[in-house]
C-alpha cells in the first residue's frame, strides 16, 4: 500500500477568501447606502417641519 502525498488544489480554496472580501465589500457599501438614506430622510423631515412652522396661519 502507497501513500499518496497530493497537496489541496490552492484554486479551489483562493476564491473562499476573494468570496468573504466579495462580501465585505457589498455589505460595506450596503451600510454606507442605508445610513446615507436615513440621514437624508431626518434632514427632509426637519426641513418639512422648518417650512410648516414658518407658514402663516389663515383663518
């Protein structure tokens, strides 16, 4: 009996690590995008409430 010394294919195991960067990355980006939305949403509403308060109210 032979004991064959075959070493792991380095292709197969490279892209788990360029996968999890992958997914880093667009989970980063998805981060960035939500907090940019909801900063823009409390300073539309704060400025909705600015302008409804400056109105002069009508009989």
């Amino acid at each position: 009996m032979t004991k064959k010394t075959e070493k792991p294919e380095k292709s197969s195991s490279s892209w788990t690590g360029k996968a999890a960067l992958a997914g880093a990355a667009i989970g980063s980006a998805a981060l960035a995008a939500a907090l940019l939305y909801a900063s823009r949403r409390k300073e539309r509403a704060e400025e909705a409430r600015r302008l409804d308060a400056d109105l002069p109210e009508s009989d």
